[in-house]
C-alpha cells in the first residue's frame, strides 16, 4: 500500500528524456507509438521503466525474446489514456483497492459522465485496463502472441506462462 502510494507522488515528477523517446522510437511502429504517446506522462514514465528493468532481468535468460518483452512492457499499460482519470479519481482508486476491493468490483463501470461516473470508471479502467490496453493492440494490428501478455499482466502466474510474461510482471512489480 505504501508503495502504490510513493508510485502515486513519484508520478507526479515524471519526466521524459530524449533518450526515452529515442528507445521508443526504435522499439515501436508509428501505430504504437500514437498509442505510448496518449498515456499520460506518469504511465509512460512507468512503462519506460517497467521496460528499462525488464532488459536488465532478460539478461539472465538466454530463451528470451527481448524485442517482444520489451514492447509489451512499453505497451502494457496503454489502457490509461490520459484525461481519461483524473489524479483525485486515481487516487481515490489506489485507497479504495486496498480497503474494499471486493465491494468495488462490483461497483465499477465503464463509461464517463457525472463526478461519480467517472469515479467508477476510473475503478473500471483500474481492474480492467490489461483487457482494455489487449483490446487496443488488437486494433492496431499486433500480434496474438503480444495481445495474451498483456492481457494477463494482472493475473496471478501461473506454470506455463510465457518467460516474457512473466518478466513483465516481475518488472510491473518493481517500478
Ligand atoms: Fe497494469
Ligand atoms: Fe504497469
């Protein structure tokens, strides 16, 4: 909890350097790219970094497809379009995971509107956003193989998983 909440005041910080966009540019198509660029400025600092670790920890795996772990960690979060959550809302969320995530599964939903809404969107795009980022990547055209990991970023791993996936989430984890 008091991770999630230092994640929340770092992002407020956040900033890209030429090098980040140099790394993006060379890891995504333009397609992608359009799709990195609509998160805000945290997510993408976060993605950056969730990319940046996952390099490091691939370098102990010679089975590894780096290309493909490192665009679904650049990716993997583009379900959080920015102005799509406010910061209070994205607060809010964190706070309320932790105390009452079971009521709040249910309360969620999608779609924006009045005040409280777009509360319950932010829960909904909270819990659901790895479909949703799957969902946009399945739009532009990526591959299946990329879709199902970040599709299930969120979900407990389990044997079988992909070594990409599960370095995502090592990744995700950390940053
Ligand atoms: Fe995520
Ligand atoms: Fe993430």
């Amino acid at each position: 909890m008091l991770h999630r909440i230092k994640q929340v005041f770092a992002a407020l910080t956040a900033s890209i350097t030429p090098k980040d966009r140099e790394f993006i540019e060379q890891h995504l198509n333009s397609e992608a790219q359009k799709l990195f660029w609509a998160m805000n400025v945290p997510d993408q600092r976060h993605a950056l970094n969730v990319a940046y670790t996952a390099l490091r920890l691939a370098n102990n795996y010679s089975n590894v497809n780096s290309k493909l772990l490192v665009k679904c960690a650049l990716l993997h979060d583009v379900g959080k379009v920015k102005g799509d959550i406010s910061t209070i809302d994205k607060i809010i969320t964190v706070i309320g995971d932790y105390f009452f995530q079971n009521q709040l599964r249910k309360w969620e939903k999608q779609g924006r509107g009045s005040k409280m809404q777009n509360l319950r969107h932010a829960f909904y795009i909270y819990f659901h956003h790895a479909a949703v980022s799957a969902g946009m990547l399945r739009k532009i055209g990526e591959r299946p193989e990329m879709i199902d990991i970040i599709a299930n970023h969120h979900k407990t791993p389990a044997e079988g998983d992909p070594l990409e996936l599960t370095l995502l989430i090592e990744s995700d984890n950390r940053n």
